[in-house]
C-alpha cells in the first residue's frame, strides 16, 4: 500500500511529497480543488496561508483540518477535514 511519508514543499498550489516506496513527486492541486464537490470549502483552500497549513494524516493521506463540511441528520453543515488519499496523490502526480 503505497503511502506518503513526507512533504518536502508546500507551493500554491503544488506539493512535493515523497511516498513510502522512496520515489519523489510533485502535485498540482488547483484544479483538484476548483473542481471539488460542494462540500468542500474551495475559498478557504485557495487562500495560500491555509493551503500550507496541509498535514499527513495516520494513513498516508494529505488533509486541511476544517476545509469540508457533511451535513447531519438535522441538515446543519458541520466543519470537517478535507483529504486526499495516498493513491489518488501518487498516481496523480509527477515524478521529480
């Protein structure tokens, strides 16, 4: 299971990152966020300060804490993480 292990660069709105199997890749993000669905706070994460606020969570993923919503039962709109799974970025990437 391919995994990210490191973030080497954080630039709007690219990141480099380097994967558990030891390869290095860069990421284009801009699109990605421009076309997330309408549960993603796309303003928030287009704004440069917040953009490099990403993390690696416990899976290999890269996340912003409070960049998505889900709505409850009650159809109120509740602040949660936004992330990227360990595959959709390595294979979504470019080798550098």
């Amino acid at each position: 299971m391919i995994k990210t292990t490191e973030i080497i660069t954080i630039n709007p709105f690219k990141i480099v990152c380097r994967f558990n199997n030891g390869e290095v890749k860069q990421i284009d993000l801009e699109s990605v966020i421009n076309n997330a669905n309408q549960f993603v706070n796309k303003k928030k994460l287009l704004e440069k300060e917040f953009f490099k606020q990403v993390v690696i969570g416990q899976f290999g993923e890269l996340y912003w804490e409070n960049a998505a919503y889900f709505k409850n039962e009650n159809g109120e709109l509740i602040p949660c993480e936004y992330d990227l799974s360990p595959e959709f970025i390595y294979h979504n990437s470019k080798r550098i």
